[in-house]
C-alpha cells in the first residue's frame, strides 16, 4: 500500500514540475471549489484557515473567494480521482513541491510590496520558501507576531540566536525588537536583506537622535555604525566591537594622549592642554585612568557627534 503511495506521487510529481504552468491553466479546478476538498479535509490540521485571512470570502483577492484550497494547492484533479494521488502543489514533508514551484503559488497573489526585491534576493537563492517561514493553516502566522518570530528565524540562524544571549543585545530575546525591524526577510536592494538601503538609515529608523546633522561630525559614525557596534550582540558593554580605548586606538594611534592610553607613560607629561597634566606626576607606570570604566568615553562623552561651539573634540 505504502509502496503504490509513493510511487503514484513519484510520478504525479514528475507530471507537475514537467508542465507546471501548462498544467495550471490547463488542469480543471474542483467543481465545488473548497467545498470539495473540506469533505474530507476538516480536520483540526486544514480547517483554521478558513478563520485566517486567507479565509474571508468576501475579499475578492482571498484564495476563498477564487478556488480556495486550489489557489495555492493547485488544480488536483488527480487527487479527487484517487486519494493516492497528490494534489498539484505540496509545501510539506518528502514530497514537497521544489520551492519555486511552491513560492509561485504564493507570489501568484503577493508580488507586490515587501516582496519586490524576492527574486535574487539570499533566501530566493538558496531555495528557502515562503513556508519555509510562513505558517498557513493556523489563525495567526506565528511568524508575524513579535514574540514568536526570532525562534523561527533562529531555527536556521543560529549564530544570531548565541548572539541574543550575549551581555548586550537588542532586546530580541524580551520581545521588543524584531529581525523584521531591521530586516526584509523577502529581499533588499541594500546589503544583508535590510530593510533600509544603508545600515546607518536603519539604525536612524529608531535612533533617530543619532542621525544629525551636527555641528561636530565624528567620520565613522556617519560612514557606518558597524564601525563600532555589532547589530545582534556583543560581550562588550553598548554592543561595541572592542572596548573603548582598543576601539578608539584602532583608528587614533598615532601620536598624542590617545596612543599611550595603556601604558601610564603620558601620566608624567607636561604637555599644556592636555587633561593627564593636572596629575601629579607620580614617575611611576600606573594603571591608567583612561583605560577606566568607559575608557576613552569619559571625556569624549559625545562620541556619535557634538552640537556644543566647543564640542570640536567631542567631550561635550
Ligand atoms: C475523498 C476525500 C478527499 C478529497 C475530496 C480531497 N482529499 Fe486531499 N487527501 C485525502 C487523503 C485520504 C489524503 C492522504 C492521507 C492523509 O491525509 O495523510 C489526502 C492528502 C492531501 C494532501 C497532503 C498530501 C501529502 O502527501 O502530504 C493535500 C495537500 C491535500 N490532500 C489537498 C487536497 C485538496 C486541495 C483537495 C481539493 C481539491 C483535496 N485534498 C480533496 C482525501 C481527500
Ligand atoms: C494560502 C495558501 C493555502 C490555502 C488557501 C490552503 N493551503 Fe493547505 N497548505 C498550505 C501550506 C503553505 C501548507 C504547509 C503547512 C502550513 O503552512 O501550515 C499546507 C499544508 C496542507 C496540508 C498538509 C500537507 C502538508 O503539506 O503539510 C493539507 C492536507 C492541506 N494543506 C490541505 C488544504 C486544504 C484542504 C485546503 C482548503 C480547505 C487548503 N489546504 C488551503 C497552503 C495553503
Ligand atoms: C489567491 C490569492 C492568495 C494566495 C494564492 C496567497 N495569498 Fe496570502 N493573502 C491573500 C490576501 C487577500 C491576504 C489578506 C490581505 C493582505 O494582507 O494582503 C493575504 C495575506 C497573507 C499574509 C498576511 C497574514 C496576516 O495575518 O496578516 C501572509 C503572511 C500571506 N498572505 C502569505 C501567503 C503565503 C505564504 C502564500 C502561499 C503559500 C499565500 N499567502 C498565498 C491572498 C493570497
Ligand atoms: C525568511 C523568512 C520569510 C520568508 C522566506 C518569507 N517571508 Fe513573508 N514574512 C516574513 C516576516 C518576518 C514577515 C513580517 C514582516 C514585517 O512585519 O515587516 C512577513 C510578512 C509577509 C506578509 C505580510 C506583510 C505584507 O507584506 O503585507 C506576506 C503577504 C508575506 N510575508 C508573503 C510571503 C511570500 C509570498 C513569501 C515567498 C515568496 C514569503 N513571504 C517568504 C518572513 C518570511
Ligand atoms: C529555512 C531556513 C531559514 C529561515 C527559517 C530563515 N533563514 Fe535567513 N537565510 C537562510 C539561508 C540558507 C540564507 C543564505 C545563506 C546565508 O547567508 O546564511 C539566509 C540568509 C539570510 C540573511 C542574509 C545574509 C547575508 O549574508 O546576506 C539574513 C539577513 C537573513 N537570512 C535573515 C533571516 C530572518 C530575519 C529570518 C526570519 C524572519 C530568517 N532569515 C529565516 C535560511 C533561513
Ligand atoms: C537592530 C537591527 C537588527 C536586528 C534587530 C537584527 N539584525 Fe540581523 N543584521 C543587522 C545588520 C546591520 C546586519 C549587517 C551586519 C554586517 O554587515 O556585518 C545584519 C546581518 C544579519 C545576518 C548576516 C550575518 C552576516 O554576518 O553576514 C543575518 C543572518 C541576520 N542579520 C539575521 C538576523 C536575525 C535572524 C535576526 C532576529 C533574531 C536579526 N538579524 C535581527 C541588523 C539587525
Ligand atoms: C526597531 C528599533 C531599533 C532599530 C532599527 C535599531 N535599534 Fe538599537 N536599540 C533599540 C532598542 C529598543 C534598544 C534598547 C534600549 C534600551 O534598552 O533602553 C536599543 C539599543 C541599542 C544600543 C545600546 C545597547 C546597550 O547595551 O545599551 C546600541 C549601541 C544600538 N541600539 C545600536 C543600534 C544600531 C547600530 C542599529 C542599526 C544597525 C540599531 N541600534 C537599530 C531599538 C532599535
Ligand atoms: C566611533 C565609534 C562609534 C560609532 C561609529 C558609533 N557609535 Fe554608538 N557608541 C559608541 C560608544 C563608544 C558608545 C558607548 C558610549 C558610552 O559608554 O557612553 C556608543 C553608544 C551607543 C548607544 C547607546 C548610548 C546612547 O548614546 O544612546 C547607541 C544607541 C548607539 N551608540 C547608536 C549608534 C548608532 C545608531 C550609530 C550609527 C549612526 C553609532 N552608534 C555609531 C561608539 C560609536
Ligand atoms: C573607524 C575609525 C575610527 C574609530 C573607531 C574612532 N575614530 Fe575618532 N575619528 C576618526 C576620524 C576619521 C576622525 C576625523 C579626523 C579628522 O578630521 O582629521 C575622528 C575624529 C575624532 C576626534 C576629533 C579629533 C579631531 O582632530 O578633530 C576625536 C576626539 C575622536 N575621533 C575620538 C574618538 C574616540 C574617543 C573613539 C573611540 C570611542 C574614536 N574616536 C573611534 C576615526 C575613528
Ligand atoms: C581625561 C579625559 C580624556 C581621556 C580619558 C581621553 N581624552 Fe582624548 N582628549 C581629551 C581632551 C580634553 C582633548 C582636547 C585636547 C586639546 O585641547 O588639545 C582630547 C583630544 C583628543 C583627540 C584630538 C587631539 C589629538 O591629540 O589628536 C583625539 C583624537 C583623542 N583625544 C582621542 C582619545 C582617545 C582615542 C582616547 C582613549 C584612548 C582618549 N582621547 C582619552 C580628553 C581625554
């Protein structure tokens, strides 16, 4: 029995992906719409879509006001004809349809919008389909609501989920921030599928103090936020890359203050101006105060950019 099973739907898959779009056209739809498939198919697995949006009739583009469950299951004759036949298209278990075909159904209706950028975009590419994320026989996709979503983003992407474990994060993990806050999931024109064309235009969506502009402009935070910070998580306090001194030497190592910010030398300077001069020089290599606490930010407390006349230097 098993054995006929699979190959009846061995062969009626190889029918479909071999004259997919012919066969879509083609192929009758059932005579009674979903009424036809509900006889036997009302269930407590199939039936919640008919309470989902995808249910409403009275909305002309519903799959329920076209040829319910065969607006996205495919004409299947076959089926009807005999149960041991799959139906047009299938999106779960073995004998799932490949996920173009799958994806069509679904972008037959949802083209448009979010979806623009689908074709090429990473998930396209890489054979991930809608239902890949995307729950339809339920009320509610669990995937569009903040709380449940990361986990299904988290079933492939795994190094996001250790990072939303780290000291600091974007409260992910606590339901207040959501990948698809950043992200477009269904493709981007800008780089890693995010929702803006520029990392920076999505961190302003939130952070919009940070966007300027300023009298006092500190390069690498309009160049690009990640020249500091990790989106997902970081063992460092603020989501930085490093700790303030060694993050601010990897750029200011040249001369002055800021280039023997660990090695207590510059504690003995008398070089005017500079803030270690008020120190009494002790001749001894202490620790230095600037690599306390924040570092180089407890002077250069403005360090996205100053508005302050005498914020030149960012301390301000
Ligand atoms: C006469 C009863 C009957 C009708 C009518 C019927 N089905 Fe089925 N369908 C079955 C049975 C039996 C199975 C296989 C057993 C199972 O449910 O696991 C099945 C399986 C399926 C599957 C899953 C296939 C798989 O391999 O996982 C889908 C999808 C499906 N049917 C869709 C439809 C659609 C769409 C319609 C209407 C066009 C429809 N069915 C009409 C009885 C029916
Ligand atoms: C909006 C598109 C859509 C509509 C309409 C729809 N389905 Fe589905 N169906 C899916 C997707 C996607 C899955 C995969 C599981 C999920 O997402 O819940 C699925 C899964 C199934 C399954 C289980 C087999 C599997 O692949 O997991 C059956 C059986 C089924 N659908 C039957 C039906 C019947 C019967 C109807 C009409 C009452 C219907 N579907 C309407 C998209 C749809
Ligand atoms: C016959 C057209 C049609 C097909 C086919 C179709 N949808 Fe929809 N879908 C709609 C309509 C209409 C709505 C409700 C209005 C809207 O949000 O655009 C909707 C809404 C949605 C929503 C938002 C749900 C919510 O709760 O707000 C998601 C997600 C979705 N569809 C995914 C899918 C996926 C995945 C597929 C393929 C398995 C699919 N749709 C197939 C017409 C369709
Ligand atoms: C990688 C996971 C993922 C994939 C793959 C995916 N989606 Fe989505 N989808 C989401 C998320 C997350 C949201 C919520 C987006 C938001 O709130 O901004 C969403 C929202 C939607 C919506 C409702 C919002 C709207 O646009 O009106 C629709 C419809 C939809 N997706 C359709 C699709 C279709 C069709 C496909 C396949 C071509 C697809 N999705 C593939 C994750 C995904
Ligand atoms: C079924 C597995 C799967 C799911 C679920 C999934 N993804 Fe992906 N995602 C992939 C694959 C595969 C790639 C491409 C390979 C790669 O870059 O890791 C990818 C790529 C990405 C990229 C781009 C990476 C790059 O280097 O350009 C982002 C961003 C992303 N996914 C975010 C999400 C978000 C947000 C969700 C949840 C809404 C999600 N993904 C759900 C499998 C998945
Ligand atoms: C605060 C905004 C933000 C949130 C929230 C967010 N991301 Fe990202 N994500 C980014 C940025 C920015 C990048 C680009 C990183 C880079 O270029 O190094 C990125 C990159 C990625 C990548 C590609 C990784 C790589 O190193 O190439 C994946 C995958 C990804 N994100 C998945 C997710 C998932 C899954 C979630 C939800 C759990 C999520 N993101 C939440 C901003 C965010
Ligand atoms: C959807 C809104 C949103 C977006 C977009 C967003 N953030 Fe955030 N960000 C938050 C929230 C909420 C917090 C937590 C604030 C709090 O705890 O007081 C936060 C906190 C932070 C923190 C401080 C973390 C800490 O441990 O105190 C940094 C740094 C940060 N975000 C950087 C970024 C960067 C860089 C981007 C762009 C890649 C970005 N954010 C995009 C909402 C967002
Ligand atoms: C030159 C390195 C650098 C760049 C680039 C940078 N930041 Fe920061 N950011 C820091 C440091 C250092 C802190 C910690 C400040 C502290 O401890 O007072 C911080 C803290 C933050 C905080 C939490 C405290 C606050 O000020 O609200 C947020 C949010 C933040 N940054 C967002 C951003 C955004 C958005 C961008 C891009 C527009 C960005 N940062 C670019 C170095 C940087
Ligand atoms: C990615 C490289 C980079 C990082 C990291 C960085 N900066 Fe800068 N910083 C610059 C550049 C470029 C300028 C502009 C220099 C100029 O105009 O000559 C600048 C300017 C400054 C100035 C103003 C100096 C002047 O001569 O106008 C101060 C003060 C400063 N940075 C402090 C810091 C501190 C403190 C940190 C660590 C929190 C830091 N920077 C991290 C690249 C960086
Ligand atoms: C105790 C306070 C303090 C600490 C800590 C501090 N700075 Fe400064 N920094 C200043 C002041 C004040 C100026 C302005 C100097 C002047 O007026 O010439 C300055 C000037 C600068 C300048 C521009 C002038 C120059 O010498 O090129 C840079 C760049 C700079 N600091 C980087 C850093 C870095 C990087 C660190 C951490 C490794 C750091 N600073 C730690 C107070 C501090």
């Amino acid at each position: 029995m098993r054995k006929t099973l699979l190959a009846v739907v061995f062969g009626g898959l190889f029918v479909m992906t071999g004259s997919l779009t012919a066969s879509a056209q083609t192929k009758p739809y059932a005579p009674e719409g979903p009424l036809t498939c509900l006889k036997c198919h009302n269930d407590q697995q199939q039936a919640p879509v008919l309470s989902s949006v995808h249910g409403v009739q009275g909305d002309s583009h519903s799959p329920f006001a076209q040829h319910g469950c065969e607006s996205c299951h495919g004409p299947s004759p076959e089926h009807l004809s005999s149960r041991t036949a799959a139906p047009g298209v299938l999106f779960n278990g073995k004998f799932a349809s490949p996920p173009d075909v799958q994806n069509q159904q679904c972008l037959n209706c949802h083209q448009a919008g979010l979806r623009m950028n689908w074709q090429g975009s990473q998930h396209a590419n890489n054979d991930v389909a809608c239902a890949s994320c995307h729950t339809i026989h339920v009320r509610k996709d669990p995937i569009l609501v903040k709380v449940s979503q990361p986990a299904k983003c988290f079933t492939c992407h795994t190094e996001q989920r250790s990072d939303s474990f780290k000291f600091s994060h974007h409260p992910i993990r606590e339901g207040k921030v959501v990948c698809s806050d950043c992200h477009n999931p269904h493709g981007s024109p800008g780089p890693k599928l995010l929702k803006e064309v520029t990392v920076n235009e999505t961190c302003y969506n939130c952070h919009a103090e940070k966007r300027g502009p300023l009298l006092w402009e500190h390069l690498p935070v309009r160049e690009n936020c990640l020249n500091c910070h990790t989106p997902h998580g970081s063992n460092q306090a603020r989501l930085l890359t490093e700790r303030p001194s060694f993050l601010c030497q990897d750029c200011h190592a040249n001369s002055g203050h800021q280039s023997a910010i660990l090695s207590g030398a510059q504690l003995n300077s008398t070089k005017p101006g500079l803030p270690y001069k008020v120190f009494p020089p002790t001749g001894a290599a202490v620790t230095n105060f600037r690599a306390f606490a924040r570092g180089c930010v407890n002077c250069h407390s403005q360090i996205h950019g100053s508005n302050n006349p005498s914020g030149a230097y960012f301390t301000r």
